[in-house]
C-alpha cells in the first residue's frame, strides 16, 4: 500500500462502511506516561465523550499512517560474499528512537533501526557476522536458539570477551538448524535488547517439503520494558496492518524479546500453530490465542477466510489497552474481498 492509501479506500477494501468499522473502531491513541505505558491509579475526569474521541481519533490515526513506513515489515539484509561464506556487517549504535511521532526514548539498535536488519539463510550456508561496536559501553550477540559452536554462542567472559566501545569482532558458523530464531545481546542483555539490540535470524530449510504452502509471510517482533510495548519497534497506532485477499493464507513468525509474556490474539480467525523455537510441532494445533513467553519463537499459519478489519493485539490488556484507547502491542488484519 502507498502514502496515498486513504482511509475510505481503506474501508472499501476491507469490505466494511464507515459505519461499520467493528473491532477496529476501539483503537485510540495512547493515553502514557512512561515507554508507553499507562500508570496505575491515574483516573482522568474526561467524559464518556471526550473518551470516545480519544478512540476514534486514533483510529484515523491509524488509516493515516497506513503504508507509510515501507520497511515496517523488515526486509532480508543482503549479504557481502567472501568466497562462499556470507557475510553480515552489523554496527551497535546508541540512538533516539520513536516508538511513535514525537515519543522518543534513548535506545540502541543494530545499522540504526529497531528491530535490526533481518537475517535470512539457507541450512548449510557458512555465515560471518561482522560486529562494530560504536556503543558507549561494551556489547556481544548471542544467536538464541541456533545450533553452533560453543565459542560463537557470544557470552561475554564465558565464550568470549565483551566487544567494546570502538572494537570490531566478527563470528563465523554453518547454519544446520532451519527455523525462526533471534540474535540479540548477551551483555547487559536486560537493558540492552530491550533498547533495541535485536532482530530476526530466519534459516530457510534445504528440504521444503514440510514447509507450509503461503501467498505471504511476515516477521513479528515483541518487545516491552524500555521502550514500551512494541510490535515491530513500533507502538499502535504507528504499527502497520497484514493486508490479504480472501482465500490466502499467510505465515507469521512471532519471537518475544522482551520481559513479560505476551498472548497474541487475532480476533475472526483461528491461528495455526505449527513450530515452536524453530522445531516443526508433531500435531499442529488451532488457537485465537498464542502465548508467547520471553525467547520464544512460534510460527503459525493463518487461513484468510473471513473477510474484514480484524483486531490483532497482545491480550494483556495494559500492554494494549487504557481508558484512552489502545496502544502499544495493537494492530489489524485486513481480509479484502
């Protein structure tokens, strides 16, 4: 979708009027003080009015920005090659980030955006990830959930040294574990992965013949605490939309890389669950609701069978919702017809 994406096109497309907005309808703007949550015992004196304003605006909020971050939806970072070995550059830099227009938090990201670039090889491919660290203070990567050498797992002072400010420190493996996993930082690792170090390590199976057969895929990445509840480095209402057409199915890949749970819940439509950490499951199983605990990876498949703008959102209500709308882990799933 582009800029231009209006948000009665937006109505028409999902098959619904105006009048008939549902689910979505319940969104508004974040009502925060703190990352983007709300604080407990704060009651405001607005009206019953003045609340549904609130969530009505941030509704069109939403439709607004819809299409207008192209990369929200990370993209496989393209490889340098040496020889046959592919090679990754990875730079550690401290920056301001915006979880939302005009809400900026001091972070730390991978080639300067949250989540980091996202990773993606095949099962055997050798692989170096190169790591400058422009830091303030000293960092690692741990590549959670792959299977490699002991002293690639980057733990600083157990298989490594710390990399610090201004050094560079590279890693090299052979893929053999296909799956979605995740690499982050292994030092200082509560404050610094929350701040943004990290991003989508995605190994594609040499056999396909277990792999779903989907029209698309996306990559959902959950993080709280420092920056606040995020979908993608992004809060509601500047997440962006899953658009499919009836009758497609496509694949999410959730990874939680924060601190508290989050059960991911799609409103209309059954999820699919098909892998956990990378491990096809031995009976795939259907739920509406997914948990999905601090490291953990699933994958599901979504069957896009009925049409409509479809609630899709963390289901612990404060990392989603406050008497000021939605916020934070909130965003749809648009089935056109």
């Amino acid at each position: 979708m582009n800029s231009n994406f209006g948000r009665r096109r937006f109505l028409k497309m999902a098959g619904i009027g105006a009048g008939t907005l549902g689910a979505a309808a319940a969104f508004a703007r974040p009502g925060t003080l703190f990352a983007g949550q709300p604080v407990a015992g704060v009651v405001a004196q607005e009206t019953a009015e003045e609340m549904d304003k609130a969530h009505s605006d941030a509704v069109n909020v939403y439709l607004d920005n819809v299409g207008k971050e192209a990369d929200y939806w990370r993209k496989p970072m393209e490889p340098e090659m040496d020889g046959n070995v592919k090679v990754f550059n990875l730079v550690c830099q401290d920056i301001q980030w915006e979880t939302s227009p005009g809400m900026a938090f001091p972070a730390m990201a991978y080639n300067g955006m949250i989540p980091g670039p996202e990773i993606r090889v095949t099962e055997g491919d050798e692989v170096r990830i190169v790591v400058k660290n422009e830091m303030k203070e000293s960092t690692a990567i741990h590549f959670h959930g792959l299977l490699i050498p002991n002293d690639q797992d980057g733990v600083p002072y157990i298989t490594q040294p710390a990399i610090k400010s201004g050094e560079t420190s590279a890693y090299q493996f052979v893929t053999r574990n296909p799956g979605t996993h995740m690499y982050h930082s292994h030092h200082n690792a509560a404050e610094q992965v929350t701040s943004g170090l990290l991003g989508a390590f995605i190994i594609e199976p040499k056999d396909k013949a277990r792999e779903p057969v989907v029209d698309a895929e996306y990559t959902l990445v959950l993080n709280d605490t420092t920056l606040g509840f995020t979908l993608n480095g992004r809060q509601f209402p500047y997440t962006q939309p899953i658009v499919a057409k009836k009758g497609q199915k496509i694949r999410v890949r959730y990874m939680n890389e924060g601190l508290l749970i989050h059960p991911m819940h799609l409103h209309g439509i059954p999820q699919l669950v098909i892998t956990k950490d990378g491990w096809y499951l031995p009976v795939p199983y259907m739920c509406d609701t997914l948990n999905i605990a601090p490291g953990e990876r699933y994958d599901v498949v979504i069957d896009c069978s009925e049409p409509g703008v479809w609630a899709y959102h963390c289901h612990v209500l404060t990392h989603a919702e406050s008497r000021h709308g939605m916020f934070g882990m909130v965003t749809v799933l648009i089935v056109q017809e």
